[in-house]
C-alpha cells in the first residue's frame, strides 16, 4: 500500500497523467472477454522520478500477460523525447469456469453433475480454463481430476460415438446380400474409424467400420 501510495505521489509532482481510474479504463478495454478483474501495481516507468514527464498508454501496443502478472505499454516523454516503457500490474481475472464437485476418474464420460459453475481467478493457471458455456457432455476426462480443481483444456478427451462393450447392429455384404447381427463393441470410435468387434453369441471377432452410434460395417 505505502508503494502504492508512492507511485501516486509521483504522478502528481512529476506531471504523470495516469491514474489508477485510467488504468482501469484501459483494461476494460482490453480485458473484455473475462467477467471481472482485480489489478495492483507493482512498478511504474524509472522516468517517472524525474521533473516534467508525461505518459501516455501506447495504445499502438499490445497489453502483454504472463499468468498473473501484466504489462501495460507506455510512451513516457521527457524534455521532446517519447520513450517507450510498461507499467508491470498484479492482476487477477475471473471468470465463470467449472469446477470438480468430487474427484472423476481418468476415461470417465463428463456431465454437469460432476462440476459447479464458479467465478475463480484465473490468471494463475497453467492452461486455459473450460469456459461456462462448454457443453461437457461431449467429453471424457483425459486424466483424473480432482475434488476442487478448476477444468482445463488439457484434461478434455473428446467422446467416442462408440465405446467399449457397447451393443451395435453389425451389418455384412456378401454379393448382392446383405446380412446383420447384433455385436459388442472391444474398441471405441467416431464416424469412419476401424474398430474391432465380436458376435457374443458365438465368439467371433471382426474388424468394422463405424457407420454410426448404432451400426458397425463389418471389412474383415
């Protein structure tokens, strides 16, 4: 707070012309996608102790982000010459994600039951968060997750149209004849994969190709 208040105190003797409001003003800007954040600065351009700067956002730069740290691009001018510099920022960023309700074993097929829409900071995770508006039906869990953990990216693995030890019409040509049974399923798979079969009513296995979330044509 004292730091922060320091950094205040500049601006007003030196002639700076960025406030904290501005700051603000200016992530709004740039952080539309988050639902909310929360930012603290840590340091200010060098120049700025010196008599009769001004500063300006560059808005012609980018505002560069590295997990919860930020750097806001300034033109600091001094005595004619305009330099380029940042403004380093302590931020938070929140968001409505979804988090682990109880612990979901790796391979499990996800719903909504399994997480709770929260609004969590974040800035500090390591992978871009599973956004609220996800339908998670259509994934399994590529790892297991934790009770409390945020959902990532990196822990979606996308649903087979098919899985394992699933029951299809299996459906075979011979000539101008066609002919189907019904099969279980070894592997899983989407539209067009090859995958493996067996008729458990006699035990044999084929190779088949999906032709939907309830027909396999048999290829071998």
């Amino acid at each position: 707070m004292i730091l922060h208040m320091f950094f205040i105190l500049l601006f007003g003797l030196f002639g700076g012309r960025i406030s904290d409001n501005q700051i603000a003003d200016y992530l709004k800007t740039q952080l539309s996608e988050y639902k909310r954040f929360e930012f603290k600065v840590v340091s200010m351009p060098r120049l700025l102790n010196s008599r009769s700067v001004d500063v300006e956002f560059a808005k012609d730069k980018e505002l560069k982000i590295n997990g919860s740290m930020a750097y806001l691009p300034v033109y600091v001018k001094k005595n004619g010459v305009k330099t380029q510099s940042f403004i380093t920022l302590k931020i938070k960023l929140y968001q409505n994600v979804w988090v682990a309700g109880k612990t979901i074993r790796k391979g499990t097929k996800l719903d909504l039951s399994g997480f709770n829409l929260q609004e969590v900071d974040v800035a500090k995770l390591r992978n871009e968060p599973v956004s609220g508006n996800t339908d998670l039906r259509e994934y399994v869990a590529k790892r297991t997750i934790r009770k409390g953990t945020v959902l990532q990216q990196n822990m979606l693995g996308k649903k087979n149209l098919l899985g394992r030890n699933q029951i299809v019409t299996a459906v075979k040509k011979i000539g101008n004849v066609e002919i189907s049974f019904n099969a279980k399923t070894r592997t899983g798979g989407n539209k067009d994969d090859i995958i493996k079969i067996y008729n458990y009513t006699n035990g044999k296995q084929y190779l088949g190709k999906v032709i939907n979330e309830n027909l396999v044509q048999i290829i071998e």
